[in-house]
C-alpha cells in the first residue's frame, strides 16, 4: 500500500524575505561605495561583512532553499516554473554574499571577486531574459540591475579599475531601491491582494 502525502498549495511566496535583505545590503554597500562614507578601514569592512553575511547573504540563500524545497519536495507552490528559476538564483546570490560578507569581515583580498562576478553576471543575464521573454517585468529589471553591478564588479577587480567600485555602488543603490519596492509589492499583493 502506497500512501501519498499532499500538502495544500501556498499563496506566501517567501520572495520579499529575499528581496529585503538584499535591499539593505545593496544599500548599505553601495551607499558606502558611491559617496565614500564611511570612508574605507578595517571596522567598516568588518562592518559591511556583517551586513552582506546576514543581509544579503543568509536572507536570499533561506528564500532560494525555502522556495526548492516548496518547489520540489513538497510541491506546495503548484507547478511555477519562475518560482524555480529565483530558487536557483537567489540560492546562490546568497552563497556569494556568505563569501563576500565573511571575506570583508576577515579583511582577505577581493581580487577572486572578480573571476566570481563572470558566471554571476551571466546567471543575471540568464534570469533577465528568461523574464522578459515570458511578460515578467518586474523581476526582469531587478536581474537586470544585477546584471549591470556584476558587469561593473568584472573590471573593478580584474582589472583595479579605481572608479568601478562607485559605478558599482551606483547600480547597487538602484537595485537596492528597486528591490524595496518589490519587497512592498509582494507585501501588499499578499497581504492585501491589492496588485500595483
């Protein structure tokens, strides 16, 4: 005798979990890249360490296994293939920003940062597109504005460019912004049922 679990489908999408962290993040990262302040020393890069470790870092990376596991496991979110697609990525923006955050923290070199920002820049892309092409416009601009701080971050590393890091934070505190209205979104949309 077979027996078979069924579990009831889930309106609570936990994207806005993600989508906040990675906002604070983003601005607490690109806000210090783009107008210098506070000005680089080793407490401030322990103290961005912290912010991109838990903000940017575990809030994604618990969103995208959340979501996998909804997705697959348990089947809880019915059959939403873009669902899928920000499980793949969100997972590993928030792998990128543990390394990140925790590299800051203990002061190691960001030259490697530069080499990682290559596939992630292409995971971006990747994202964006598959956006775009099935209507979803709003998660597309956010990879797209993901895909323009990984495009800034190739140079900025590889090649010392001494400018890059404020371009950097300029496409960070767009995303940033971008992404505190999409945490809103999914508040109200969810909350409200109100679609803006």
């Amino acid at each position: 005798m077979n027996m078979v679990m069924a579990f009831a489908q889930s309106m609570y999408v936990p994207l806005a979990i993600a989508f906040f962290g990675m906002a604070a993040n983003y601005l607490v990262s690109g806000g210090q890249a783009l107008f210098q302040h506070p000005k680089d020393c080793p407490d401030s890069h322990k103290s961005l360490g912290l912010w991109g470790f838990w903000m940017g870092g575990f809030m994604p990376f618990i969103t995208g296994v959340y979501l996998m596991v909804g997705l697959s496991w348990f089947a809880v979110y019915g059959s939403k293939p873009p669902l899928y697609l920000f499980a793949v990525t969100l997972t590993a923006y928030g792998v990128q920003w543990f390394y990140s955050g925790w590299r800051r923290y203990v002061g190691a070199g960001d030259e490697f940062e530069g080499w990682m920002a290559i596939p992630f820049a292409l995971l971006s892309l990747f994202a964006m597109i598959v956006f775009f092409d099935i209507g979803a416009v709003m998660p597309a601009i956010l990879y797209l504005l993901l895909t323009l701080i990984y495009l800034s971050e190739i140079p900025t590393r590889l090649g010392r460019w001494t400018n890059g890091s404020r371009l950097t934070g300029f496409w960070e505190i767009l995303a940033a912004l971008w992404l505190v209205y999409l945490t809103f979104f999914m508040i109200v949309h969810i909350v409200l049922g109100a679609h803006l």
